[in-house]
C-alpha cells in the first residue's frame, strides 16, 4: 500500500478541522441568536440569488 504524502494528510486534517469548527460555530451561533442568523442567512440567500 502506497504511503500517504504528508501534505495530503495535512490537508485532509485541515479540512476535516475546518467543517467541524463551521458546524459548531453555526450551533453557537443559532443558540444565541437564533432569529437574527436566520434572517441574515435569508438576506443573504435572497441578495445572491437576485
């Protein structure tokens, strides 16, 4: 079995750290200011789409 380059596995960490700190900032976020996130990510939603 090939060994995995040390930048691959770097990165893959990398990414991995990444989403999990997105999901628990989105929960910390949606706990503290539930309506306000949601009607930011609406505005958000709505301006890039139009």
């Amino acid at each position: 079995m090939p060994q995995m380059s040390p930048m691959w596995w770097t990165l893959i960490m990398f990414t991995v750290a990444s989403i999990l700190f997105l999901n628990i900032s989105m929960n910390y976020f949606e706990k503290i200011n539930l309506i306000k996130t949601k009607k930011d990510i609406t505005n958000m939603v709505y301006h890039w789409k139009w």
